[in-house]
C-alpha cells in the first residue's frame, strides 16, 4: 500500500516524526511518501524542526507558503490534487488541525483516497478559531480517526461518528517529546537563564495578537511578571509584526526582565521548557508537553480543546484578561512539583499503534475503490 503522509506548519513536524520513523523500520513493505505543503517554510518555522527531529527532506514539496485562510487552503488542495492523481496513494495520513490539514483531507477525499485522521476529536467549541473548522470539518470526512485520549472518543461519539472509525492510539506529538528530552535537556540554556529560575512565553493565536487592546493588556501583564521572575519570549513572526505595528514593541523590548528570540528549533525550546518555572502560552500543544514534563501551564485562552490537561492538573485557562494573567502566574511561582500522571497512551509508542492499524487495514467498509476524477 501507498501512503502520502501530510505536514504543513510548525506544530505537525513533531507529529509526523515518528510515524515515518515507524513506517521505515516495520512498515512491511508499505510505501511512505512525506508531503510538505509549505505553509510553514523557512528556517525557524520549518527547516530547523527538520533537522532536530531527523525528518528526511520531503519527496514533494508543495511551497503553498502565507497568504489569508482560503488562499492557503485553496492553492493547497489544488497542488495536492495533482499529487494524488500522480502518486494514486492508498491512503492520505494528515494530522492536527492546521489549514494544511483540512486542504490535503478534502482533495483526498474528493478523489475517493482514503483519509486517515491524527489527533482527531479535540474540540474547543469555539467557531472562531481557524482550527475549529479545520477540526471538524477533517473529522466529519476522514475514514480513520486516530484520537489522543478518551474525551475526544466522546466528542466523536456524542457528534455520532461510528465507533469502528475511532482508534484511540495515544499521542505522537509525545512519541517525539520521549524519544527527544535527554538531548533536549542537554542542550544550554539561552540568555545565562538558570534551571527553574525563569518563564517562557509563547503567542500567537489571531485572537490574542491581532487586537491592539487585548495584545497591550497580554503584553502589560507579562512585563509585571518580568518584575518577578525573568522571562523568555521566543517571538513568532505573526506577533513580532503586530508588536511593530501596534507601537508595542520598543516598550517590550525595554523591558529588563524580558528576553525576546526568534522563534526557537525543537530541541532548544524543548530543553527549555522542561526546565523552567512556568509557561504563559496560547499554544495547543504546549499544554499537551507540559503535563507530561510536569511544568504549570498557564493558558492564555477562554477554552481549550486538550481539556484533559486541565483535568490533570497542569494547565490553567486564564484568558485573556491582566489580573487572572498576573494571578496565575503568582500561584504558579508558589508551585511545587508534583508528579502528574499524563494519560494511559501517552506513552512514546502512539505511532506503532496508528502504523500497524494503517498496514493491517484493507479498503474500509462502504468506501468505494479510487476512481480518480469524474
Ligand atoms: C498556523 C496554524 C496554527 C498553528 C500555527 C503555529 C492554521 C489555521 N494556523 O498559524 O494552528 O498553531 O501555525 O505556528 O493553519 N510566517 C513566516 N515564516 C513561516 C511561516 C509564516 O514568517 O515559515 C509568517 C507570515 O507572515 C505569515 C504568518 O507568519 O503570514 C502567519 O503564518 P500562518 O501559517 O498564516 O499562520 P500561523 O499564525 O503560523
């Protein structure tokens, strides 16, 4: 069988690492072919991930790159149409939620490939989130559905998808974070920052950074905690821009306990946050890597679809406001590690269990042979 196995932007690299790890070693005899759409593509929003993880180079590369959301979406079905027609796949592996994912699913699906889903089922309820869509409609067509935990079965199951579709399989995102933390851990510290001594920001989402007065109130609250405890901000390039055009970067950068980067490879950022204090992050799959590494993870969003990381105990949704910001962070600097347990199949061997579902399964049920265009 053929696989065309599908990254986009920065947060699917980790995910797809160790499914074509696996495909390699006991793919028995199956062919795996990686696709890069190019939504993400330069050096620190792509090739460096490449390089951490060992992701070979791509056999096809499709250079979609920016551009608004039915652009990217658009130009990406249509080169990847052409893929499909070329490669004539078996099955089409996408995963997470970013346009990429839903554009390689459609094309797929509209050709009759089979479409296997990863990190299926999450749900945030929020219509306003880009990946929302993104999430629901890849789900609402893929034959597979390949889950991290049990409460996105019940998202599934409670929109009425059919149980056989359903694969709870774990997490590959935290197949990678296992296989990677010793070098990680090993890698320096940037700034001359000290283990536990430090906070590490991420921003990015369009709902945090594209309105000046909720980007001043994130941004006013992390500088007070920079008065408390330094802080790195490794910066995406989405928020750097918005910082300049809001007139809010100068002040930040002024900011003594401030650290601001470019945005970090896997391994540097990876040591980085299993070494420090706390996390402000509007991330997703933050939240996911904290509660295995046990680092409190403050989440600056009014809803999360990894609410079984709350349910944990490492994650705390504050949203978006300075005071429930600057109050979680102070508990948090208060905080002593505990050991969490993260859930029963996070436990480094996800991709075996979605590889060996893939190869042991034939046509699925009710699904027509591929027939190519009409
Ligand atoms: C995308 C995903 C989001 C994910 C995030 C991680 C969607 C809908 N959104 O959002 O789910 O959490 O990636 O980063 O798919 N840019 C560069 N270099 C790059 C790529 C982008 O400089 O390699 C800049 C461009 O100015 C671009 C902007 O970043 O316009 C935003 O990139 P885009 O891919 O549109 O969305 P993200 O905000 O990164």
């Amino acid at each position: 069988m053929k696989f065309l196995i599908v990254s986009g932007a920065r947060p699917n690299f980790m995910k797809i690492a160790p499914i074509l790890d696996v495909f390699e070693s006991t793919g028995r005899g199956s062919e795996a072919l990686l696709v890069h759409t190019g939504q993400h593509y330069d050096e620190k929003m792509s090739g460096s991930f490449f390089r951490d993880l060992g992701i070979r180079e791509p056999d096809v590369n499709l250079g979609i790159g920016s551009g608004t959301h039915s652009q990217q979406t658009g130009r990406t079905m249509i080169a990847f149409e052409e893929v499909c027609l070329k490669e004539t796949p078996d099955w089409v592996v996408v995963v997470g939620d970013v346009n990429s994912t839903l554009a390689c699913a459609l094309a797929a699906k509209k050709l009759c490939v089979n479409v296997a889903h990863v990190e299926a089922g999450l749900r945030s309820g929020d219509m306003t989130m880009p990946e929302e869509i993104n999430r629901l409609c890849t789900d609402a067509i893929a034959d597979l559905l390949f889950t991290t935990d049990t409460m996105a079965d019940e998202n599934l199951l409670r929109e009425g998808v059919a149980p056989g579709r359903i694969h709870c399989v774990g997490n590959t995102m935290i197949d990678t974070l296992m296989k990677h933390i010793g070098r990680a851990r090993a890698m320096p510290l940037p700034c001359g920052l000290e283990e536990g001594r430090f906070a590490v920001v991420t921003l990015h989402r369009p709902a945090n950074v594209d309105h000046r007065e909720t980007l001043a109130a994130i941004t006013g609250a992390i500088r007070e905690i920079s008065r408390r405890i330094p802080v790195v901000f490794p910066v995406h390039p989405r928020t750097y821009g918005r910082l300049a055009d809001f007139g809010l970067l100068a002040e930040f950068e002024r900011e003594p306990g401030i650290r601001m980067v470019e945005p970090l490879g896997y391994l540097a950022f990876m040591g980085m946050m299993a070494r420090c204090k706390m996390i402000l992050t509007d991330s997703g799959g933050i939240q996911e890597e904290t509660t295995v590494l046990g680092i409190p993870c403050i989440t600056m969003r009014e809803n999360t679809e990894r609410p079984i990381t709350c349910r944990i105990g490492t994650n705390v949704l504050v949203g978006r406001d300075a005071v429930a910001i600057l109050a979680a962070a102070s508990r948090a600097l208060d905080w002593t590690r505990t050991n969490y347990a993260p859930p029963e199949l996070w436990d480094g061997h996800a991709a075996e269990r979605i590889v060996r579902i893939l190869v042991d399964r034939a046509q699925p049920e009710g699904t027509a042979p591929r027939t190519g265009p009409e």
